[in-house]
C-alpha cells in the first residue's frame, strides 16, 4: 500500500469519527500518523482528499461490476451478475451513505457526493443497455423497450439497495436476484 492510500484509509476513518465538514487535515494526518506539512506533499486539500476516496471506491466498484458481468456467458447472467455484484457493493460502501445522510452537509459536499453519484448512473445505464442490447442482437430477449427494460432493473436495484442500507435488513442477494430475475425475464402471466 502506498502512501496516498494510508492517507485515503486515515481519512475515511477521520471522516467516520468527525463527519465530512468538521474534519480537518490535522485530524486526518493525525489518523495517519504523519505531519499535516508531510500531507500536502500528497493531497492540497481536504476536499482533494476527499475526491480521491469517492473516485477510488467508484473505480473498484465499477470494475468489481465489470468484472463480473464480463464472467458470465448469457444476458441473464451478466444482469443478474450486475445486481449481485452493485448490492454487493452496497454492502461495502455503507460508510458513505451514513456519512452523507447523518450530517448536515455543507452544498459543496452534496455536490461532490451527487457528481460521483452520476458517474455511476452513467456507468450503469450503459453497461445494462449493453447487455440488453447484446440479448436483443442473439435474439435472447425480446424487449419492446431498452430504455424502460433498464428503468426495472435499476429501479428494483435501488429498492433492494434501501433495504440493505435504511432499514439495515440482512438480504439474501443471490436467491433474492435469481427470483426477479425470472419474474422480469418470464413475468407473472400464466402462459
């Protein structure tokens, strides 16, 4: 591990203790064990710092999502690997929903939390359409809509998502995703 991430892994721990807009840079370099002038050889800024965590975590999820959807065979599979690995990541990354959620956040750092947010929306709605659109081209599925096809999947995605982190429920991810996966695939229509 170098240097920047004991700096990113101390700041994280400063802002779980502090909160995002009562930590300090000394709080920070103290968490480390280093000089707050030893900091700035590293990072100008809190923010900077803080930029850094969210971009890094980002990366590491949309590869951990990548990844496993790129090991899979069938569209089914890559959606359904999709869902497993985001609420996976949901589980891992609690510490910024209630970082987010129990302070009263300056605007900038709701800005700066909502700009990564998007990035992600991105990164998802691409990655889900195409694999849809991959299932749609080998005739898999049969969809009148990508766009709403997307909607669904993100949509129950974020429900499941509520239930992990606001009503801190312990989910079965795999036969819960399994389950739906089968009712969005077939539906709930006897044929």
């Amino acid at each position: 591990m170098d240097k920047r991430e004991d700096i990113l892994k101390a700041a994280s721990a400063a802002f779980q203790k502090y909160g995002l807009a009562k930590t300090t840079l000394d709080d920070i370099s103290h968490e480390c064990g280093i000089k707050t002038s030893a900091l700035y050889y590293y990072f100008k800024s809190k923010d900077e710092i803080l930029n850094m965590m969210f971009d890094t975590d980002l990366h590491k999820i949309q590869n951990n999502i990548r990844n496993a959807v790129e090991s899979q065979n069938t569209p089914q599979e890559k959606i359904s690997a999709y869902m497993i690995e985001k609420l996976n990541s949901v589980k891992e990354q609690r510490k910024y929903f209630y970082l987010i959620r129990k302070y009263n956040l300056p605007l900038k750092y709701k800005n700066m939390a909502q700009e990564h947010k998007q990035k992600f929306d991105d990164f998802k709605i691409e990655l889900l359409t195409e694999i849809i659109s991959d299932g749609i081209r080998n005739k898999t599925f049969n969809v009148y809509s990508i766009e709403s096809l997307v909607h669904i999947i993100t949509g129950v995605t974020l429900g499941l998502s509520v239930k992990i982190l606001i009503d801190n429920q312990d989910v079965d991810i795999s036969s819960t995703i399994n389950s739906i996966i089968q009712i969005i695939l077939h539906g709930i229509e006897i044929k």
